[in-house]
C-alpha cells in the first residue's frame, strides 16, 4: 500500500463570512431576516444524513487514497485521482486483460467517485442484501450458529431478480445456480460489495481486480471495530 504524504490531502480552509449583524446597513434585512438568510446559506448538513452511496464513511479519505491506483505502469486518471474515470494501461498483461472485458460492455474504464469505483456500468446484476459484513463467505457467529456471508446473501437476491427478468430464458434461478454461473470460466464474475454496506454489484473478475479500492468489507470492519489493518477489496 502506498504511503500517503501529506502534500496529496491538502488542508481546505473555510472561507471568512461576514457577521449576518453587519448586513443590516447595506440591505435593509433586519436581524432577524439575516440570521435566516446566512442560516440557509451556510448551514452544515449533519454528517449523519448526508448521502454516502460512494466513498463510504468509515475509513478515513487518507486510508481509501492510498488504496487506490496511482498514474503509472497500472493506468491513469483522466482528471483528478480518485474522481474521475481511471484509464487501465496495456502495458501489462493484466490490464490488457482488463481493457480486452471493459471493452465487451464498451467502455474503455472504470469511473472512480469520492475514491470508490462505479462498477454499475460493468455488471452483470446489481442487489442489495440484509446483512454486509466483513464476511463474504458463510461463517458461525458467536453463538456457533451458521449465518450467510455477503457472497451467499447476494447469490440469493440474484437468483430472485434472474427469475423475474427470465434471464436466459429461465425461471427456475436458484443461489446453487448463480454461484455455478460466476465461477464458470466464461462468465468468472466477483461480487463486489459497494461502500455503502448494503448493495453489490456482480463483475467480471478482470475488471474488479485491476481496479483497486476499500469496499464494503472494510467499511464493515471499521464498522464493528475489527481492526486487523484492513485490505484491498477482493
């Protein structure tokens, strides 16, 4: 992982703004009608309400930066890093790998939003399940009874979702047969788990792997307070 300096996070310091009192001269506002006035204007959203469908809130900016691809021998950013479509090189064999797939759905990269890729565009269905965790696989939990991992749930959601869509001319969908599916060869498909801890995006293998990041199970190791240093996403 990459060390993060402290020149690539620049301090943003909030503008100076003149007191709502001192208006009252230049514009007739009465107090009153000033204070509302610069309540609107520069209110703070909580951060709790705010809208975390990318990026995630509860790794630090700094920890998602440096888990990020960097412009280099892997690819580059069209503008800004982290914020903008990441351009997968062809100088190496895994990123011609991942060209050759973006190019299937055509596209020539994968769009990074507040540090997190948007695979939505690559996948091959997209769900949202009842319980992320850390866990992808099925594990036991504390009082030793067996419990879904993120990979089972998602498998589930999908088989329901092929049913309804009648994919490939199908009805008949089960968890069994979404995992066969994404382990076979010709398709070789990874559930990705999105910052948000709730939705999942399935994605060529190529693609999801190249285009490095912190998903949803670090997010849910913050979370619960595992610390075991975190990890890139699968």
């Amino acid at each position: 992982m990459q060390e993060i300096k402290s020149s690539e996070v620049n301090e943003t310091k909030a503008p100076e703004v003149e007191n709502y009192r001192n208006i009252q001269p230049e514009n007739g506002m009465t107090v009153s009608e000033a204070k509302d006035f610069w309540d609107q204007e520069f209110s703070v959203e909580p951060v709790e309400d705010r809208d975390f469908e990318f990026g995630g809130k509860y790794n630090s900016y700094e920890t998602r930066l440096g888990c990020i691809p960097v412009d280099g021998v892997t690819g580059k950013f069209e503008g800004e890093r982290g914020n903008s479509k990441f351009i997968p090189s062809d100088e190496n064999e895994r990123g011609v790998a991942c060209i050759e797939k973006l190019a299937e759905y055509g596209k020539d990269g994968i769009e990074y939003k507040n540090l997190e890729p948007d695979f939505s565009e690559v996948s091959e269905g997209t769900v949202e399940i009842d319980n992320m965790t850390e866990h992808r696989e099925d594990y036991r939990d504390e009082n030793d009874e067996l419990q879904p991992g993120n990979f089972s749930q998602a498998d589930s959601k999908l088989a329901e979702q092929w049913n309804e869509q009648q994919k490939d001319g199908r009805t008949d969908w089960t968890d069994e047969n979404v995992y066969n599916w994404r382990h076979d060869p010709e398709h070789w498909c990874s559930w990705h788990e999105r910052c948000d801890t709730k939705t999942m995006d399935l994605v060529p293998y190529d693609i999801h792997s190249y285009c490095q990041h912190l998903g949803g199970v670090s997010e849910c190791r913050v979370r619960d307070s595992v610390n075991d240093g975190g990890g890139f996403d699968e």
